[in-house]
C-alpha cells in the first residue's frame, strides 16, 4: 500500500464516481479501478460496491475514507513543516548572549525575528563570554552574541564581527575629569579603577591593561566586580573610575553619571559566533537577519523598519 492507492481511493470514494474521479486526478479509469482492487485486496475487505450504474461505499470504505482523509492531511501538515523548517521558519533557535553589549538592540531583534518566523522557538541564555564560546562548540547553543577570546580559533568556530566598541570611563557627572575636552589614558594613572573581573570578560579585561601598560602606567585597580552594574554602582558611589564600553554608556548609566571617551581609542569587539558544523536553518534565518540589521544600521540606532 502506498499513499497514490489512498489518492486514488479518497477521490473516488468522494465521488462516488469512477469516471468524475478520473476527471479529478486526470488520469485513467483503468489506473483507478486497479489501484481499489489491489487496495481491497491489501486490506482483505470490500470497499467499493459497483456495478453499471451506481458506485456506494460499504462500512469498510466509509471508515477508510474517514481515516485516509486524517492521515493525507497530517502528511501535507509533515511536509509543509519540512518545507518550513528548512526555511528557517520553523525549529529552535538557542541563543547565548552578553549583556549590557547587547541590550541596545537586543530585544528588538528578536522582537522582527519573532514576527518573521513565529513558528521557531527561541531559548536564551546569558553568560560571560568564556561560557559562551563552550556552550557553542559544544551544541548546547545555536549562536551567539559575544566577545572574541585568546585561542578562539582552535574551536572551529565561525564569527562574524558586528562592532568594535570603544572603551571609554564612567564617572560621576561632578568629577573633575569632566571639565576636560580630552581624556587620555595617562591622565588615568594616579586614578582607583573599577575594572570587570577577568573571569567575567577576559577580552574587555585584558585591553584595559593593555591600554594602561602602553600609556606607561599599571593600572590601580580598586574593584573587579563580576557585574557592569556594579560598576557603575561604584562609580556613584564615588569609589573610583569606571572603565566601560560606549554600548554600557547608550543603556545603562543612571543620570548621575558620565561616560568620556578616552584618547588614544582602544576598543573591543561585539562579534556573532556559531558552530558550522550544526548550522540548521533557523540558526541560518538569525545570521542573515543580524546581517540585514547590521548593513542598515539598524542594531545600533532605534529604527528597526526591516522588521
């Protein structure tokens, strides 16, 4: 039995007609009526009572019909969720994310990913970056909005850079540095910092001594709190100078504060990263949207008209 014999059987016994059945699928007589006998003969039982003038459906057929009509309609159901999945628009979509990097556009983001693929479900999960990265080599994430890390590239990963953000400080809006047009990093030196702990964003870490060493200087780290919001809470409290990116200062500073950039400009990356070797379309549908957002400059102002 395959599914043309229930085709075949379906419009006739829906047509209660051999020959409009034929009209219907456009083929044959002949073909039809082989393929009920050989349908009955399958199923052990007579569905079909003919003769010359009239065409009735015995008790048997009567529950066929019912059932092939259930059973043709969850099969185009199947392939049309083929269809969509291979589109990209149906499936999982496991996202890792960082956050105050990523709250700027975020939630629009997947607000318009949302409204064009309702049928994929989105899972989210934020973690510091080194997490990140892990979870993607190891499956237990689709994609990943995230910083670069030393030795990236022996994970087999693929990226795509999304933004270089420049560090800048935080202080509160009457500190005496805001009277300055520039801020250099050497101008940073006798200053208590309040840096985010390594362990929490190795790269972000890392580049602000790095910036500290080559203006001459080792940094004199007062905190390294394992949240940017507890960096800014020092800050206001007057601990010390925040060292943050332009993505914390567009978010989630308090109107007591100050973001100055710092010359000369060092930044780190916001790249997107995800395992080629699991790319299913709904990761797919995510790149290209991210894609499509980043070209219209969409991710880093409020437009989002692309949706």
């Amino acid at each position: 039995m395959d599914l043309r014999h229930l085709r075949y059987f379906q419009a006739v016994a829906e047509e209660l007609s051999f020959s409009g059945a034929s009209r219907r699928l456009h083929i044959a007589q002949p073909a039809l009526s082989r393929a009920v006998q050989e349908l009955e003969h399958e199923l052990g039982a007579r569905l079909i009572e003919r003769d010359r003038r009239t065409v009735a459906l015995t008790p048997a057929g009567a529950v066929l019909l019912h059932e092939t009509g259930l059973l043709l309609e969850r099969f185009e159901e199947s392939l049309r969720r083929v269809r969509r999945t291979a589109s990209g628009e149906e499936g999982e979509l496991k996202l890792g994310y960082i956050g105050p990097p990523t709250q700027r556009f975020l939630g629009r983001l997947l607000h318009a990913y949302r409204l064009r693929y309702p049928k994929v479900s989105v899972h989210l999960e934020e973690r510091t970056p080194e997490r990140v990265w892990e979870m993607v080599a190891k499956g237990r994430l689709s994609v990943a909005l995230t910083r670069p890390l030393p030795g990236q590239g022996e994970r087999s990963l693929e990226t795509l850079l999304l933004r270089k953000e420049p560090l800048g400080i935080v202080v509160p809006s009457d500190h005496p540095l805001t009277k300055h047009e520039s801020i250099t990093w050497k101008m940073l030196a006798q200053e208590p910092l309040i840096v985010l702990a390594r362990r929490e964003g190795v790269g972000l870490h890392d580049e602000i001594l790095a910036a500290c060493r080559t203006a001459g200087f080792t940094p004199r780290i007062a905190y390294n709190p394992s949240l940017m919001g507890t960096v800014l809470s020092y800050v206001e409290a007057g601990a010390g100078i925040g060292i943050a990116t332009d993505s914390v200062a567009a978010t989630s500073m308090s109107a007591h504060l100050r973001y100055l950039p710092v010359l000369p400009e060092r930044t780190v990356p916001l790249v997107l990263v995800w395992n080629s070797e699991e790319d299913l379309p709904p990761v797919k549908a995510f790149r290209d949207l991210v894609t499509e957002w980043q070209t219209q400059g969409y991710l880093w102002s409020e437009s989002s008209d692309s949706q």
